[in-house]
C-alpha cells in the first residue's frame, strides 16, 4: 500500500512562525529578555566583586609573592603575612563537619522519606526546615554556653587517655578550655545538618515510585530497595547536597568566631587546640586594620572566594560526570 504524504498549502505559515506571530508572543519574548537579565545581572556582580576585593588585596600579593599563599608566617606587627595556617584550619573544621553532618543528613533524610508515618514524616520536614534558617550566630551562641563546658571535661579526659598512644596523642592533645578546631567543627556540622537533610529529602523524593515498588515486589528488603535503587538513583543530587553544605561550612564566620580560639594559626595535626579560620580571621581583625595588614586580610577573602567557587565548579562537575555515568549505566 502507498502511503501519500498530505500536501501542505505553499502559503500557509510554519508552525514556528505561527507561534511567534500569535498573542502571547511579546510576553515569552518579555520574559526571555527578563531571564537573560537576571543572569547576566548576577555575573555582573560577580564580576564587580572580584575586581573590587582583588584591587583592595593587590599590595598583599605583590608585596609578598607566593610567600602569603604558601608560608605560615602571620605576625602582622612584624609586617609578615602567610595565610597557609589560616587556609588549612578552614579546611580542617570544614572537613570535621562535612564528616559529621552527611552521615546524620542523609539517615534522617532516608528516614522521613522511606520509613517515617507520614504524619511524623510532617514533623520531622518542618523541624529541619526551621533549623536551616536559624541564623549561625544562634549556633555559634548555642556551641559558646552549652558545648563548650562539657567539651572542656571530655578533652582532659580524651588527653589523659591517649597521652601514651602516638599517634591518638598528636591528633588529641592536652587542651582544657574547650574551644579548638574540634568544637567549631562540630557546631558546623549542627549548622549544616538541616540544609544537606533538606536537600537530601527532595532528592529521594524524585526516585520513581514505580522503581522502588518493583525492588520490593521482586523480593528486596526495605534495605536492599534503599541501597540497589534509591542511593544511586540519587547520587548526583546527594553530591550537590554535600557540596552545598561544604560551601556553607568554608564560609561560616561568627560561630567560629566564638569557638575556634583566635590564635595565632599553626599547621598542626592537634584538633583539640585552638586556631584561626579565615572567615574568623577577618571578621575579628578588618575593623581596625589598615594599610599593609588590611589589604592582606582583603586578601583572605579574596583566597577564600577563589576555593569557594572552585569547590562549586568542581561539583559542578562531579555531578555531571555521576549523572552521565549512570546514565550511561542504565
């Protein structure tokens, strides 16, 4: 049988020209326009904000050289300014509560949507979603009055235990005032729990219903359904998760603030001493700095605005490369 394709009239329009001569077309193009001006509006402002920090912080650099990224050497009454201590106890108190935070994250967020009635499923969505906008200085008020106490009893007590084991000894040393790298780690993770859980939450809640159902109808437990659909179902956003809080941890100031100590920072494997962050650093020295000194605490910002958006980039990345993978799996 000959199938005969329908003659289209030589005057009638295309479809995509119809579309654009119809009614709505001046509000989509309004609105395409409008899109394209938020974003180019932020990049703008990002822009901006680079070239203002860096132009501030420039005298830093040039005076120093590679010797402020890479010497621990802060004495800025002596005019010496290396920025590699300030940089590592960002990463340190970062990484401790990354640690603590994801496990707990994704357990409750697995837990309210996989487990949890759906009335304690409400609760548990609500509390979360009122700890993620506490503001940090309430955490970092909480950690300074309620953590800190009890922390100074269990550092002796963890120093006194560990004194004669070598390595234990170098990673929790003699410390009993309870402020250290430890204890703003710690309320880092408090603080960043509620965002990864929140995330994690609209994560698992995208995994196909009829996926989840299968695993259990072809015999898989609730645990076997968790593990073989929903966590790799989900990987690429529990990423994005866990970098956003990591984001959220490296740029924290006013809770390290009060429960990192303020010292002078050092390169040290002790985590129950105290130290200097660079978010820390800045908000505790830019007021009365000047000259020399405040173009290299501009230059800490600077620093940190760099690995802050190169952590983004690369989880940027990393996502897409998950996704692609499985993908590519499936």
């Amino acid at each position: 049988m000959t199938v005969v394709d329908p003659v289209v009239p030589a005057d009638q329009p295309a479809v995509a020209d119809a579309l654009r001569a119809s009614r709505g077309a001046g509000v989509d193009t309004a609105f395409r326009l409008l899109a394209l001006a938020a974003g180019l509006t932020v990049l703008v402002i990002l822009g901006l904000i680079t070239f203002s920090t860096t132009r501030s912080a420039w005298p830093a650099f040039v005076h120093h050289g590679a010797s402020y990224f890479f010497s621990t050497d802060w004495r800025p009454s002596q005019g010496h300014f290396g920025i590699l201590a300030f940089v590592y106890g960002t990463a340190v108190i970062s990484f401790i509560g990354v640690l603590l935070a994801v496990p707990t994250s994704i357990g409750i967020a697995l837990f309210a949507t996989e487990v949890a009635p759906r009335r304690l499923r409400r609760t548990i969505t609500l509390v979360m979603d009122l700890l993620a906008s506490v503001p940090s200085v309430v955490f970092g008020l909480v950690g300074f009055y309620v953590l800190k106490p009890p922390m100074q009893t269990l550092f002796r007590w963890i120093g006194n235990t560990v004194k004669d084991i070598p390595v234990l000894h170098q990673l929790f040393g003699q410390n009993s005032a309870g402020i250290s790298l430890l204890t703003a780690g710690i309320v880092l993770a408090i603080m960043i729990t509620p965002i990864v859980t929140s995330v994690s939450r609209e994560v698992f809640d995208t995994v196909p219903r009829n996926d989840k159902e299968g695993a259990l109808a072809l015999g898989a437990t609730r645990f076997e359904m968790i593990t073989g659909v929903v966590l790799p179902h989900s990987l690429g956003g529990l990423t994005g998760a866990v970098m956003l809080g990591l984001g959220r941890a490296m740029g924290e100031t006013i809770a390290v603030t009060l429960l990192i100590g303020g010292v002078a920072p050092r390169i040290t494997a002790n985590l129950l001493g105290p130290s200097d962050a660079m978010p820390s650093a800045i908000a505790r020295n830019l007021s009365e700095a000047s000259g020399d000194f405040r173009a290299a605490l501009i230059g800490l910002g600077v620093t940190l605005f760099v690995i802050t958006m190169a952590v983004n980039v690369g989880s940027r990345r990393l996502v897409d490369v998950l996704d692609r993978r499985l993908k590519g799996a499936a």
